[in-house]
C-alpha cells in the first residue's frame, strides 16, 4: 500500500497515521494545522468524487481529475461547471503531497490547503462555483447521513464539522495519499528488475541524465520536476521556466491571459516562465504544455530538440527559440530518429499502472 495504514483496534480518526512509501521515497511534507488521518482522507475522496461540490451540481474535482490519466482530463484545457474555458492545462495530480509551489505559475501557493481554494472559488473563470452558494453548498452535505457519518470519523472534536476549512482540509488530506512509484523505471531502478524497462528505455534513461540531454537539469529527483518539498526539507525558491513555447515581442511575451510567473510579479524577464511538472505518468497525461498545445510526447521531444518552437503565421507567430526569457538548458540539440524513440520508452517507462487503477485512489 502507498497510503498510512491504521491498526484496526483504534478508532479510525485517532489512530496515528503512518505513511508506507515506495523505495526513494521521503515523507511528505504535512502542515501543521492539518495533520493526516485515515477518516479525513477517506472523507476527502469522497467529497473529491462528489459534483454537489459545485454550485449547479455537475462537476466535481474527480471531473478534471480523472484516475486513468493521473488525475489529468484528456483535454487541451478544462471546461468549468458553467461552460467557461480555463486557459491552462488540467496538471495530473501525481505525487502532488510533494510539490512545494502549486498550478502552473502562481508563487504564492505553497500549500495544497491554499490551491484547494483556486477551483473552489474561483470568479473567472468560475469553475466549481462554491462562491455563488457556500452555505447551500455545505448544506448538501450536512444533511445526506453518510456524510455525517464520515464528517463525524474526520473530525471528532467538532460539534458542528460542516465547514469550508473542514472540506478543504479532507481535500488535502486526500490528495496526498496520491503517490505513485511503482512505474517499470521504479522497478528497475530500486527493485533491481534487470527486465522492467526495455533496451530502448534505458537507452533514453541515459540520454535523459546525461549532458547532451540535459532533461534531467529541470525534472530532477525522486519526482521529475524541480518543484519539491518533504517533511525533511524546506520549500526553496520556486523555480519557473520558459521553455520557448511562444515569442511574440521583442520582450519574449506570450499569447495574453497566460504570460506564466509574468502575471503574479509584472517583470518583464518572468514572461513565459511556468512550473516544471513532473514526469511521473506523464504518458497517459496529454496534451502537454501549460495550454495543452502540444499533443504527443514525440512533439513534445521534437520541440525540446529543436530549442523551441517556431510559430510561421497566425496571431502567436513567432521564433520560441529566439525568446530572451527562455531557460538556457532549451537548446537545439542533435537527435537521431532512434534517440527520439528512445526518449519516448523512457518516459513511457515512468508510467505506474497499479496507480492508474487502485481502488483506493478511485470513486467510493
């Protein structure tokens, strides 16, 4: 099992939580204020699979987060509860508890408690809409007696549980026990499994950690991606990169709406620069890129290789690779068609299809 275990003697809220993580793995950080337990875990997948979460009762978290993509959507970007686009990519929710910044470019979301709020109550785009109801919305779950039940087991010390801070917090808690690291590359690497991953896939292994690749500069460690944080750790700066996706002015800008760090600090030199996720299950996650404009991995390897990419017409024409905010490790680079192939297995080698299907992670 990858979530804590509870011995069965003790009542589930109050028995410690214990987390039981794959080979490499560390424990992830928890705040303080909102300590893991069995029952609020369990409360969280139920209220995450749930559309009466939003507002006209037709979306729940689980609608862009669906467990077959690794919490991902399929889509090039996500449609809210009331028809709105979102302007960025649904992000897969693999290994989330070990993230130390969250969404695509906010800096200011250190916690998944803080990013729990953002799809909750967020006015544009709306997209569950809590805001237009909230009392109703708790309401629902308050008055259905298997929630009450399971709101009782997460928090025994409340007269009254039914609040926003106890949601957002089982949410959270929920999301945490998302951890995935039994993927073929897993295997070979910890479990000593000669035979878990294909020639082809421990060749592009080693074009992947090596100087001429350089992939693993940005999607680093245990998790593939330079945004990390465990109990053991503080969260460092965060890091954002532009990775030559657009280039639309003399100043690097991106299509408007989605200039990535840009938004939250007005510097010029953070247009385009976005969190770098990780790689974990990145195979069953597409489209790929902050706005879901790149469909495939082989697109996705042809355009790292290529050092950006070249838009010739239309109202995003321009040179990514020319772009003066683009990461420096994003240069052109000389692969042939067997070391794109190969990347390719090596990435589809990180996929753990155990976490794809456990019932646990899956609706109640």
């Amino acid at each position: 099992m990858l979530l804590g275990s509870c011995p069965e003697e003790q009542p589930l809220a109050e028995a410690p939580w214990e987390w039981q993580l794959p080979p490499g793995f560390p424990e992830p950080h928890v705040p303080e204020d909102n300590p893991m337990s069995a029952a609020k875990a369990e409360l969280g997948r139920h209220i995450f699979y749930d559309e009466r979460l939003s507002y006209n009762e037709t979306m729940a978290c689980a609608t862009c987060h669906e467990q077959a993509r690794a919490f991902s959507d399929g889509k090039a970007t996500p449609v809210g509860s009331t028809g709105h686009a979102l302007p960025r990519n649904g992000m897969s929710l693999t290994n989330v508890a070990f993230l130390s910044v969250y969404t695509w470019a906010n800096p200011k979301l250190g916690t998944l408690e803080q990013q729990v709020l953002v799809p909750m109550f967020a006015d544009f785009p709306l997209e569950l809409g809590v805001q237009q109801d909230t009392d109703a919305i708790v309401r629902r779950f308050a008055d259905d007696p298997e929630y009450q039940e399971l709101f009782a087991a997460a928090y025994p010390d409340d007269a009254d549980p039914f609040t926003v801070d106890h949601i957002v917090q089982a949410l959270a808690s929920f999301q945490r026990t998302l951890i995935s690291g039994d993927s073929a590359y897993d295997r070979f690497i910890y479990d000593g499994d000669t035979t878990a991953m294909s020639e082809s896939a421990q060749r592009g292994m080693a074009l992947f950690f090596s100087e001429t690749g350089e992939c693993y500069h940005c999607h680093a460690g245990v998790n593939f991606s330079t945004s990390f944080r465990s109990a053991g750790t503080e969260a460092g700066p965060p890091d954002f990169q532009n990775n030559g996706l657009y280039n639309l002015d003399a100043d690097g800008a991106y299509p408007p709406g989605n200039g990535g760090l840009y938004e939250f600090t007005g510097e010029p030199r953070d247009q385009g620069k976005f969190r770098v996720p990780t790689l974990r299950n990145v195979a069953v996650t597409a489209p790929y890129m902050h706005d879901g404009s790149i469909a495939t991995l082989a697109e996705v390897i042809d355009h790292y290789a290529a050092g950006g990419r070249v838009i010739a017409e239309g109202p995003f024409a321009g040179d990514g690779r020319q772009n003066p905010n683009k990461s420096p490790l994003v240069r052109e680079i000389e692969l042939s068609a067997q070391d794109r192939a190969d990347l390719v297995a090596f990435l589809e080698s990180l996929t753990d299809e155990a976490f794809l299907t456990d019932p646990k992670f899956g609706p109640p």
